[in-house]
C-alpha cells in the first residue's frame, strides 16, 4: 500500500499551499494595479484585447486547444472564447469550435501522458503509488468519476486518465460528453453576458449548476457501486 500523510498533516499543507497561492496573487495584483492605476487604462486594454481577439479567431482556439493542457484554468478561457467568438460566429457554432478544441487538448494531453511522458511521470511523480491494471468497464467508472469530481484541475485529471493505461476509446467516452456539457454552459455564459441576453445568461449558469449537481450525485452513486 502507498504511504499517505496523515488526514490533519494533509490539510495544513493544502492550506499553507492555498495560502501561499492567494498572497502571491494578491501581490501581483497589486503589483499591476499599482503601475496603471487608472481605470480607463484597463477598460482601453480589455477593449484592444477584445478587438484584437475578435479579428483573429484563429489564435483564440490555438490558446484553447493548448493552454488548459498546461495549467491554464479552462473555464475563464471558455468564457472569454463565448465573448469573443459568440457574436461573430452564432453561440452554436462558437459551442461547436470550443468542444472541439476542448477535445483536441484532451487528447494530446492524453497521448503525451500514455505515452512519452507515461514511465517518466510514473517514475517521478507518482513513483510511490502502485497504479493497478483495470478491466475496461472498471477504467470507464473511475474515469468517469475522475471528470465529475469537483475541484479536480483539467489537466490533472488528463494527465492520471493517460497514467493509467486507459484505452483510447474508453478515454473518449468517459471524458467527451461530461467535457462537452461544461464547454457548451461557460461559452453560452460568456456569449449571452456580453450581448446583454440576461435571461440566457441565468439559463446557462443554471445549467452549469445542474451539471455540477448532477455530477456529484452521480459522483456518490459510482463511487458507492465501485466501493
């Protein structure tokens, strides 16, 4: 079995990493606020970032399809890629672009981490863990329970799916639907702020929290079953 920290010893790190997080931002705004001060600065560069972003589409789904495989948090990128491609392009065909790009990142993450990263990764960062073998039915639940479970980061979870010798098409079926469902709520969330659709708006954060919900109830259910 694997060494694990004691629960108490596991929290004051998680706590001290969060910590630690929050005064380094907090710094960096500062830091950045302190150099421009003025606000109309900032509503010139968000109104030139906007403009720039709008005329060139191409480079919003390069930044989509790659950035959240690094660390990028992935839903502020969807909400942006909704603003910014949503009155172009139409809120389906924007959706569209965004659960293909979406899928396209998981993928390459996910081949990367099956394949040359997969020894490395296994040797280094989780070289005291035993990683046991799954059927392909066992690996479809865990992966599915990995891509509900709230506060999992997007690329972690691309990353332990990859690990885990889980097959491509297994993979696919445990990551698209789930992915593709938040991808189309934080675009139209995005999409329907910027262009003034208030009740839209309300519609697709409440479709984001029915997912959420949902997720965890299945969560608890596949858990239980797998338990």
């Amino acid at each position: 079995m694997p060494n694990k920290p004691e629960p108490s010893k596991r929290l004051i790190r998680l706590i001290l990493l969060l910590l630690v997080s929050a005064l380094i931002s907090a710094a960096a705004v500062y830091y950045i606020w302190s150099a421009h001060p003025d606000l109309e600065y900032w509503k010139t560069l968000i109104s030139n970032g906007y403009t720039y972003l709008e005329t060139h589409p191409i480079l919003l789904i390069l930044v989509l399809t790659t950035l959240p495989g690094i660390g990028c948090p992935l839903s502020p990128l969807l909400i942006i890629f909704g603003i910014a491609m949503g009155p172009r392009f139409g809120l389906p065909a924007t959706c569209a672009m965004g659960i293909a790009a979406t899928s396209f990142c998981s993928i390459w993450t996910y081949a990367l981490a099956s394949g040359p990263l997969r020894v490395f990764l296994k040797t280094h960062l989780l070289k005291k863990w035993d990683i046991p073998e799954f059927s392909d039915s066992s690996a479809l639940r865990l992966g599915i329970i990995i891509r509900i479970t709230p506060g999992i980061p997007y690329p972690v979870q691309n990353l332990a799916l990859g690990v885990m010798g889980m097959r491509f098409k297994t993979y696919l079926l445990a990551s698209l639907p789930a992915q593709s469902l938040y991808t189309i709520g934080f675009i139209v969330t995005g999409g329907a702020i910027f262009e003034g659709r208030a009740g839209l708006a309300i519609t697709a954060v409440l479709f984001i929290i029915v997912i959420i919900l949902v997720a965890r109830m299945l969560n608890k259910r596949i858990t239980s079953h797998v338990g």
